[in-house]
C-alpha cells in the first residue's frame, strides 16, 4: 500500500492518455483526476459540486498538485472526463483500489445487479442504465461495476466482472440470474468458491441437488459438518 495516498493515486494514473491538444492545456490531467476522485469520495455527484469542493480545499490540493491556473471550472471536468477512454481510466483506476484495499479473510461476495432510478432518457432515446456489481460485505465497498444494455445480459457481464476483481479465497453470491456453468467455472478458475441460487427452471440440475439435499436431511450425520463443507456444492454445475 502507498502510504503516502494522494500521490499514490496520481501514480496510479500516469499511464492514463491525456486526449487533449497540448496548446489548450490550462490545467494538468493529474489535477482534474486528483480534484475529481477526491471530490467524488467525498460526496460531490456533479461537475459543479466537484468545482465547489476544489475550491473549498484549494489550499490542501495545493500541498500535493501544480493547480498553475487555479481550480478547473466544471466545464473543464465534463469535457475531460467526457474525452476520456473509459475502459483506460477504469484499468488504472482499479490498479489504484487494489493497491489500497486489504483483502479480509473469510470475504463474502455478492454479485447483483440493478437499474440506476432516474437513468432513463426517452429524450434521447437511451434506455435506463443497468449496472452489475460486485459488493463485499466485510469491507464495505463496491469492488467493481459493469453497466450492461438490460437485465438479460447480466449472463454475459458477470464473467467480465469477476476477472476484474480479487476473488480469492472469496465465496461468491449471485441469484438465479447468475447459475451458469461458465460463471461457476469463472469463480473457480480465479480461486473463489461460490454460492448461487438454483430455481425450478433448470430442469435435472434441480431435481438433482433437491434428491441430494432431502438424502442429507434423512442422513443426521450430514449435520456434523459446516453447511460450506458440502462437497456438492462447488461440482453441481461443472
């Protein structure tokens, strides 16, 4: 961990592409991430409360960045960050997280996804956002996000989710949506076990883990053991 933490997060970002033109430049990239990230952290949810919050902060951002023109406006953050390649800004972005975060022992995380209220623009004829996260409890802390088209493809987006985070040694929860044989074999192949919700709509595999459960429940010994002990449980989808 870089114990020396806003510079840690400019680090962090060096490799991140600056896509403006050099004669425009009044303020460094490092700058408007640092102001950015920080402002967010802390409760900012717009360019003109991130804008307010530099300014309120102006003299400890001034400890660690250049700021040779001052605090951006928030025009300047919206078309930064506009101009941005997102899939560059995540990887780094993430790079920086993992260097911060402690795994926990015993992690416990659960993949869910749900549509952000309020993100449905029929102006514009863009559908509402539906986001796929990834929540650890004993942390408290979103470790990662994917926005997918709709709900259908949440399939797709979990695999993409877990290879994005540390799984180790984690168990894994997803719903209904998530029982699929290359999602269990995704969270194994990264060192995780998991836990997904089986329904009715799975046809033998039900009826299969239904048969092995009600022959532990009439077997007593089977109580002996921890519930994650089940040597069923991380085999049923592979």
């Amino acid at each position: 961990m870089d114990m020396d933490a806003p510079r840690g997060l400019l680090r962090a970002f060096e490799e991140l592409d600056d896509p403006r033109i050099d004669r425009t430049k009044e303020h460094s990239l490092p700058d408007i991430l640092g102001i950015a990230i920080c402002g967010v952290i802390c409760g900012a949810d717009g360019w003109m409360q991130i804008e307010m919050f530099g300014q309120s902060k102006e003299k400890w951002f001034r400890s660690f960045l250049d700021l040779p023109s001052g605090i951006p406006s928030h025009d300047t953050f919206r078309r930064v960050f506009n101009m941005l390649d997102p899939g560059s800004f995540e990887k780094c972005f993430m790079a920086w997280i993992d260097d911060l975060a402690e795994a926990s022992q015993g992690r416990l995380i659960a993949i869910d996804g749900k549509t952000i209220r309020r993100s449905l623009d029929v102006a514009n004829g863009k559908a509402a956002v539906h986001m796929v996260s990834a929540w650890c409890n004993a942390n408290k802390v979103v470790l990662g996000q994917l926005a997918t088209e709709e709900k259908s493809n949440e399939i797709t987006a979990i695999p993409k989710l877990l290879k994005l985070i540390d799984i180790g040694g984690a168990v894994v929860t997803i719903d209904a949506m998530g029982c699929q044989k290359e999602i269990a074999a995704t969270i194994v192949d990264e060192d995780g076990d998991y836990v997904l919700q089986l329904k009715g709509n799975q046809g033998s595999l039900h009826d299969e883990t239904v048969l092995l459960f009600d022959e532990c429940l009439r077997d007593r010994r089977c109580f002996v053991y921890p519930f994650f002990e089940f040597p069923f449980l991380n085999h049923t989808l592979r």
